[in-house]
C-alpha cells in the first residue's frame, strides 16, 4: 500500500497511485509511506528519489550507527513500533528517511501509531507543510500511544494485586503466569521508550533537523523521562507483586505442614502406649486383666486429646 501526501492549494492531499508520482513537484512532497508494499512500489520509491530504504535486518540491529544516521543531505532513521497482535504485543520495524523536507517511511504492519498520526494531520491538513512535522506527529502519537499502554498496564497490575488478596480460591499457576506476561510487557515497553529516547536525542544533535522544532522535541524528551518513571514504577510494583504472592503460597505450604506436623505429634503418645504393650512380655499384669484392652485404648485417647489440649493453649492450632 502506497500514501503520497503533497500540498495542494496550501492544504495536504493524498495520493495513492503510483503512476501519478512523476506529476507532483518535488517541492509540493511531503510524506512517502509504503505498507506492506509491493517489491516493485519499494524499487520505484528508491528510484524515483535516489533513496535507499534499510533492511529488515538493518532496522533490527541495536547498535546506535545502525539506528540513527546522518548523512549531507539526509536523515537514516531506524526505530522500532509497538504492534498490537490479538490482546499480545510486538515489535514493528520501521525504516525512515529524511531528505530536504520530504518524510520516508517503510514498514509491514498497520500500526496504530501511523493511523492516529494520519487522523491528526486529516483533521489539520493545511497545519504540516514538511516531513519534520509529520515525524514530529508521529513520534509524539507514539509517546501518547505509550503512556495510554503503561496505564492499562498499570490498571491490570492493580486488579491483579485485588485477586491475589481478596480472593481466597485464586488459581496460583494463572496469577503466576499474569505476573510473568505483565513484566515481558514492562520490559517492551521500556525498551521501546528507550528507543525513542535515542531517536530524539540524536534529532535534537542532528544539524539537519530545523531549529524551529528543537522546542517540540525536548518537551518530548520530558514526556518520555515521565514514562521512564512510570515505567521503573511498574516492574517496582510487579516485584512486589510476586513477593506478596510468595510469601501468600508458603504460608499456605506452612498451613499444610503444620497440620501434618500436629497430626504426628498428637499419635506419638498412643503409638508409644501401643509399642509398650505390644512387646508381649510373660510379666505384664495388664495382659490378663479383663479391662486390659480398654484401659489400653483408653490412655491412648486421653494422650492424644491432651496433646492437642497443650497444642491449643500454645496457639498452634
């Protein structure tokens, strides 16, 4: 899928046919983005414009010359999108290129981040003149994609934390497993803030990037250190979170235990009383003695409820 946005009649116009690309001035260009394109879109684009967009293993390498490249008369960016995929999310590469005012995007998925941006710029087409303000929008659509990501996160760590304690037949193994997925979740999202933390960091020191927009990027530099700490603050409450539910499941362990330990302890005394009598020695006056049987059994109930007696008084019951 190919969008060409151009000014036409001092508003942004859209365009989405390839063959029409050669009647546009280059002057009036203003946003190239390819989805989920075709080889030959891609090849045309390259082309038409002398560009050259980065492979998919170009735009997975961390290393900060592979992200970020500045070049005499262009910008090679490389950043990585959250996708949503089915209540799950993922990583979306996106390939980007700044050339004298005209934005170049490459990317796979429909992302949100792109939709919300393409809304902004249909509510205020005659507001974006150049490709600065239509990454501008699309970095801090994504800042605010990520801040309402952190507090959903957020909000389902708090009715976890509310089942774990209120709800005393929970399942040990699904809360476990919550835990497990919200902090995978916590650290995509950080490495994904962090991702753009270095993206507009090395905007803010590219001299390609116009003056006028330094402004907008450090408030978003701002924004994103908030996130940061709302992000650090979510694996802080995670980690609580899991403690709480280990100490909950070995004080159950310890329940069980106690209840086995007591049991024991209070059959002791009988299981004593009944290896006296069984050694079947010739002098032993109870052997004979009509009453034997139930004098035996007898001391043997009268230690164990005493036993348990004790154990109540102690508080270990």
């Amino acid at each position: 899928m190919l969008r060409i946005y151009y000014k036409k009649d001092k508003r942004l116009a859209k365009e989405s046919d390839i063959t029409l690309l050669r009647s546009i001035p280059l002057n009036d260009l203003v946003w190239v983005d390819l989805q989920n394109s075709t080889v030959e879109e891609k090849v045309t684009i390259e082309t038409f414009f002398d560009i050259k967009y980065s492979s998919v293993e170009e735009s997975t390498e961390i290393e900060s010359s592979s992200r970020f490249n500045e070049l005499d008369d262009e910008l090679i960016i490389n950043s990585n999108f959250l996708s949503s995929k089915e209540q799950d999310f993922d990583y979306c590469p996106v390939s980007i290129v700044l050339e004298k005012g005209i934005l170049f995007t490459y990317r796979d998925d429909n992302l949100k981040t792109f939709g919300e941006s393409v809304k902004k710029i249909k509510s205020n087409p005659g507001a974006f003149t150049n490709g600065y303000q239509i990454l501008l929008t699309i970095l801090e659509t994504g800042i605010e994609q990520d801040a309402d990501i952190i507090e959903g996160l957020a909000k389902d760590i708090a009715d976890l934390n509310k089942k774990l304690t209120l709800n005393r037949k929970r399942s040990d193994e699904e809360i476990l497993l919550k835990i497990a997925s919200f902090q995978n979740y916590n650290i995509l999202m950080r490495e994904n803030i962090i991702d753009k933390q270095r993206l507009v960091s090395s905007l803010m020191k590219s001299n390609l990037f116009p003056e006028e927009y330094m402004s907008v990027l450090r408030i978003m530099i701002k924004d994103i250190g908030s996130l940061i700490e709302h992000n650090k603050f979510a694996f802080e409450r995670l980690e609580y979170l899991q403690d709480t539910f280990m100490g909950l499941v070995n004080i159950e362990q310890n329940r069980i235990i106690k209840i086995f330990t007591v049991a024991t302890v209070a059959f002791m005394p009988p299981t004593l009383i009944a290896s006296i009598y069984g050694m079947n020695f010739r002098l032993m006056p109870e052997l004979n003695w009509d009453y034997g049987y139930l004098f035996a059994i007898g001391i043997m109930v009268l230690s164990s409820v005493l036993t348990l007696v004790y154990f109540k008084k102690k508080n270990w019951l």
